[in-house]
C-alpha cells in the first residue's frame, strides 16, 4: 500500500467539497473572524515558546548563582502533651 502526501489523498475534487462543506457550516461571514482567531492564538502560542525559552536560558545560571545556601535551623520542639486526668479529659492528673 502507497500513501502520497496529504494533497494527492483530498485531490483537488476533495479540497473543493471541504471548502463547501465549511461555509456551509460556518457561514460566509464566521470564517474571517475563525481565521483571525486562529492566527491570533498561533502568534500567542509562538510568542510563548520565545518566551518560556529565554526565561529557561536566562534563569538556570541567574537561580542557582542568587539562591544562598539554606542555613541548616534546629527542628522546632514540641511542647509536653498535656496531662489527662482519669475520665480522660484534659487537666490534672488524680
């Protein structure tokens, strides 16, 4: 079985039917304001990458230079439970 690039399986009879059959479904006047939002979240998405990837470059040397080393501090120390008395309510013990 020979599969050819994504052109030659719609063809050009496939491509004009997929047209149709999203201006039906979406109205003449919905496909520029669905096209505009597409490239506006494809600017978003890229605009990101750029973004995440020189905050990534910029902050791996910057973290490990501006965080001190954690000074080493004794645990906290519990307080005594307190006494119970014979009914099992908290006071005095008999």
């Amino acid at each position: 079985m020979h599969f050819g690039p994504p052109a030659e399986i719609f063809g050009v009879d496939g491509i004009i039917i997929l047209v149709v059959v999203v201006l039906v479904l979406f109205g003449s006047t919905q496909i520029p304001k669905l096209a505009r939002s597409l490239g506006s979240a494809q600017k978003e998405f890229k605009k990101g990458l750029d973004e995440g990837s020189a905050d990534d470059d910029k902050s791996a040397p910057a973290v490990a230079q501006a965080i001190p080393p954690a000074a080493v501090s004794p645990p906290a120390v519990a307080p005594p439970p307190a006494p119970v008395n014979v009914e099992g309510q908290p006071g005095p013990a008999s």
